[in-house]
C-alpha cells in the first residue's frame, strides 16, 4: 500500500496530522509535509505505508476536506 499527497491541493487544515504521524505541520508554509516521502511529480509526494500504519493512511485520507491524499493498494489501485 502507498499513499500519494498532493501538496499543492493542501489548504493545511492538518487533519491529516492528527490522524497519523507521518504528516507534519509545516506552519512556514502553510500546508502539511509527508515525512520520507518522494516527490513523483512537482508538489506531488508518495510514502510506502508500513503495514502497521495502513489503517492510520485511510484514516488521514479520508480526514483530509480538500482530497489531496490518496491511499492506493500494491497493485496500484485506489482504495481512497
């Protein structure tokens, strides 16, 4: 399972933070950070989720008001 964030969609509201804590507040900015995440695309970032964290990826997907975070299952299919 990995997760995809969108951090130009990001309004930092930081749910997401509450919800799990790879996602930091990053106040300067404005906007949530994904820790050890890899940027694929400008401003777009995925994190391998740890099997112990899955349920805390779903829960800050589904936190998130904007959608910027999406949780895709190991075959590359969007579960959120």
């Amino acid at each position: 399972m990995f997760v995809r964030f969108n951090r130009n969609t990001c309004i930092g509201m930081f749910q997401c933070v509450e919800a799990w804590d790879a996602f930091v507040e990053n106040k300067d900015a404005g906007k949530a950070d994904l820790k050890g995440a890899e940027e694929v695309d400008s401003g777009v970032f995925e994190l391998e989720v740890p099997e112990t964290a899955e349920l805390d990826a779903k829960f800050a997907a589904r936190a998130c008001p904007v959608d910027a975070i999406e949780v895709y299952d190991d075959d590359g299919e969007q579960m959120i």
